[in-house]
C-alpha cells in the first residue's frame, strides 16, 4: 500500500522513496539515537560498577544504584567515626605510657617489690652450647649491650629472648 505525500497517521511530513514508501523522518532522529546509545551504555556501566542488580531495568538499576551509594556512604560514615574515637583515645594513652615509663624508670625499688634478687645463671646444654639467664634492671640500652659484649668474649648467639616488664628485665641467651 502506498501513500502520498501528506497523507498517512499525521505524525508529520512524510516523502515517498525510491519503492513508493512514504517513510517519515524527523531532523533530529539521528541526535535522538545518539542520545540514547550514550545512556544505555552508561546505564550498563553503572550495572557493572554496582554489584547488586536485582532487575535489569533502567528504573531497577538506578534504585538499585541509589541504596549501594547509601549504604557506602554509611560505612565511610562510620569507619570516620571509628577513626575519630581511635585518634581521640590514642593521644591521652601514649601519655599515660610515657607518664608510667618515667615512674618505672625512676622507681628503683621494683626489684625489691617483686622480692627478685639480680642473678646470671649459666646452664649446661650440649657439647659447647650454652643457656644463659640474666635478670637485672632495665636501663636503656642493656640488650644491646649485653650483645655487644657477648659477641666481643667470642660467644655465638644461637637463640635470644628479652622480656622487660615493670623494670625488670629477664634475658635467656642459648650461646656456642
């Protein structure tokens, strides 16, 4: 069926083709395809970035869009808040460290709180090897002095540990 020129379901001019075919076209249906190939392909991106889609509707998508974006604006909301309250707590404990480092360090009575005598202790293990206890005061600086003259006197130190607790310090030394 052919129509003429004007004829037709009145949506606008319409011009025959080459077949007789009256086919309308607007002056602006290229710009409109355009438009709407960059919306759906950035609707697509946003449904990949968007880990839960739950209907692959534009509508569904964007909702969808909307309550992820809330719910991690929540939770850098709160993981901000946590900060705060770890940054507030931090600053008064580091002072209260420092303060009862200065009591520990100038309390030289410890040893005779915890009724602990100074004493070194060497045992036997094998052959050439050695385990040797130390307790004293912790000052600043024993461990690796102790090392020092350790290494100096020709021992290898095949095993250390060093534990300081309330200025007392407690070293156990495995030596050859």
């Amino acid at each position: 069926m052919k129509f003429a020129a004007g004829c037709g379901s009145g949506r606008g001019r319409g011009t025959l083709n080459e077949d007789g075919i009256l086919e309308f076209k607007s002056k602006n249906l290229d710009a409109e395809r355009r438009r709407r190939g960059k919306l759906k392909q950035r609707i697509n991106d946003l449904r990949a970035a968007v880990p839960n889609i739950t209907n692959m509707t534009k509508a569904a998508t964007l909702d969808d869009a909307i309550t992820y974006i809330k719910g991690l604006k929540q939770q850098v909301d709160g993981l901000t808040h946590c900060l705060e309250q770890m940054e507030d707590t931090t600053v008064p404990q580091a002072v209260e460290e420092e303060e009862t480092e200065v009591q520990v360090e100038s309390d030289d009575q410890n040893i005779e709180k915890f009724n602990i005598d100074e004493e070194v202790k060497v045992s036997y293990l094998e052959e050439n090897k050695f385990c040797i206890k130390i307790i004293c005061y912790s000052k600043r600086g024993i461990f690796t002095r102790l090392m020092e003259l350790m290494t100096s006197l020709g021992f290898e130190i095949m095993d250390n540990n060093f534990t300081s607790f309330k200025g007392v310090c407690l070293t156990t030394l495995s030596v050859k």
